[in-house]
C-alpha cells in the first residue's frame, strides 16, 4: 500500500507527482507507462493497470484530458468496485455538468471535485490555489496530501459543481483580461512604445484594477447601478476610440469591435446612464 494514488501523467500529472512523492509513498498510472520512468524510486511505483493503482491507496488522484477520458479508465473493469471506502479526488478539466455527472456515476464513492488555478511550474507553491467541491469530511481525510500540490485550497461547499464553476468564472475573468491586455501590447508596438515596460505597469496596477472589479461586482450584488462615477456611456465614448485607434494603426481590430458591440447593446437597452456593472444586465437576456 502507498499513501496515494495518481492517475495521469501529462504535463500537470508529472508536476503533481513529484509534488506529492517529496512527502509521500506514491503509486502512478498511465495508459503511456513510459512517462513514469523519470519518477520512480523506491518510495514511487508504477501500477500495471488502473485497477492496480486504485486498489494500492486510500486515496486516488485522477488528472487526465478532461471527464470523458477519466469515465473511460474508471470503467474498466473493478475499478469501480476498488474504489469503495476509498477517497477519489478528480481534477480533470470541465465544466459544472461533468463534476455532476461525474459524481452520480461514482454513487457510493467519497468523491471531490478540484481545479487547480496553476500551470505545472507551480505546482507545491504555497500560495498555489486548489477550488474544491464536495463533502468536508472527505476533504478532511485527504487534506495534508491537497496541501502538498497547492498551499491555498478553497473549499467551495459540498455542491460537486461549485469547484468547476468557480474555475470557469475566474479563467474567464483571466482570458478576458488577457485578450485586453494583447490588443494593448498591439497598440504599445504600432507607437514604437516598449511590450515589457507596459506589462511592468500593468502589473504594478493591478491591485488598483481588481478593487474596480470587487467593486462592480459588489455592485452587482446589490443591484447597485446609479449614480455611477464613470457611465456606460462614458465608457463607451473609450471603446469608441479602441475602434478607431485600430483603424488607423491598421490593427486588427477583433478585440475593440467585439467590446464596442457590448457597449452598444448596453446604449440601446438605455443603459447609459447607468454605471458600468449594468453590463451584466444585457448579459441576462436569453441568447
């Protein structure tokens, strides 16, 4: 028997791996065996099979592509029956659905939902975060081993999809904010100014950008929308210039295109008036 269990070894799965081998007994599987090979010693083993590796621990670690991919390893044959009394923590890749299908599938398991808000490289870090969903008491059993891949876990309730909703809203807050930021570095280098001094900035900011954020959406929250500092049409007269300034630098303008049309939804519902969080109320309408 080893301390834990861990199924995948992409990119994130060999980072877990040697996160967690550092402090515990630890038994690997992979459809591509050759990728354990850097891993192991006499405290890490490779497991001939799924099965093998499920029945070797307390607690199991999936982290393969995404659910679909998961689902198939834990059907084949006894992995199911081997993972009763034992603790499954899934951190695949998907969406609030998956995490429920997941879970009713798995009936029976003490079974978490995770997403590591992490590259590979930081993995362990201490202010790594981890979202987890599911009940406090599995979490509890299996908690020093989650401490050893991400020093900052987040219990988000015991609903299995709150962890990968949290994960989706907050990639999307990231992936929305770096589409800005690289029509920014287009702007910066159609005027000659340099990328690595503007990105230097924005993160010196950044504090100041993410109060605006809690702010809107504390906003939000309270279906706070007057009396606003900056309005939607204020802000749209700066989205105005985004389209403009691409077309005369010659850039593609995909990203100011896209947030003027936001702009001029939220004008033609009356919304200018109306401080920028009033946004959301656009996006409330059926699609």
């Amino acid at each position: 028997m080893t301390d834990v269990s861990l199924i995948g070894l992409g990119p994130m799965g060999l980072a877990l791996a040697r996160a967690l081998q550092s402090k515990f007994t630890l038994t690997v599987w992979n459809r591509t065996a050759e990728r354990a090979e850097p891993l192991l010693n006499p405290g890490t083993v490779l497991a001939p099979t799924a099965l093998a590796a499920v029945q070797a621990s307390p607690v199991v670690l999936v982290c393969v592509a995404d659910y679909t991919a998961s689902r198939a390893i834990l059907a084949a044959p006894g992995v199911m029956d081997a993972l009763r009394g034992k603790v499954l923590v899934q951190l695949s890749t998907g969406t609030p659905q998956d995490a429920r299908d997941d879970w009713a599938a798995l009936s029976g398991v003490a079974y978490l939902d995770g997403a590591l808000l992490a590259t590979p490289g930081q993995i362990g870090r201490p202010d790594t975060p981890l979202f987890i969903s599911g009940e406090a008491r599995a979490l509890a059993a299996c908690r020093p081993l989650l401490d050893a891949i991400a020093g900052n876990i987040q219990h988000m309730g015991e609903p299995i999809g709150n962890a990968a909703a949290w994960d989706l809203a907050t990639l999307s807050c990231m992936f929305g904010a770096m589409s800005g930021f690289f029509h920014g570095v287009r702007i910066c280098e159609a005027e000659g100014l340099p990328v690595d001094g503007f990105s230097q900035m924005i993160g010196a900011i950044s504090p100041v950008l993410g109060e605006m954020l809690q702010d809107e959406g504390e906003a939000i929250h309270a279906g706070r929308y007057g009396e606003p500092e900056s309005s939607m049409a204020t802000c749209a007269g700066s989205g105005r210039l985004f389209v403009k300034q691409a077309r005369e630098a010659q850039l593609d303008a995909s990203f100011p295109d896209f947030l003027m049309g936001q702009f001029e939804r939220a004008l033609r519902a009356g919304l200018g008036n109306e401080r920028l969080a009033a946004m959301v109320k656009v996006l409330r309408q059926p699609a």
